[in-house]
C-alpha cells in the first residue's frame, strides 16, 4: 500500500495539466483550501440530511 504522502503527489501530477498548476500541500493548508474543504464539508451534511441518514 501506498503511503499517503506518494499518493497525493500522484494526483497533483494528474491534476496539474487541468489546473495549470501543481497543487501542494501548502496550497490544502491555506486558507483557499480551508476554504474549499469548508464548502465540501457542508455539501457532504446537506446531503447526508436531505437523504436521511441523521
């Protein structure tokens, strides 16, 4: 098994030609990729609630 590390670099390469940037650990970190896991996270719990798992 991969570790976690080796597989985000995986798919930053993948990403990186439809990005036109390489994301990295620092751009997650950042205040833009807070901001970004926020929005996914509330999504997420939109979407668990209108199914009605809680």
């Amino acid at each position: 098994m991969k570790p976690i590390a080796e597989i985000e670099e995986d798919l930053a390469n993948k990403v990186s030609p439809i990005l036109g940037f390489k994301p990295s650990s620092k751009f997650k970190r950042g205040p833009i990729g807070v901001l970004i896991y926020f929005v996914c996270g509330v999504i997420a719990l939109m979407t668990i609630l209108r199914s009605g798992v809680f």
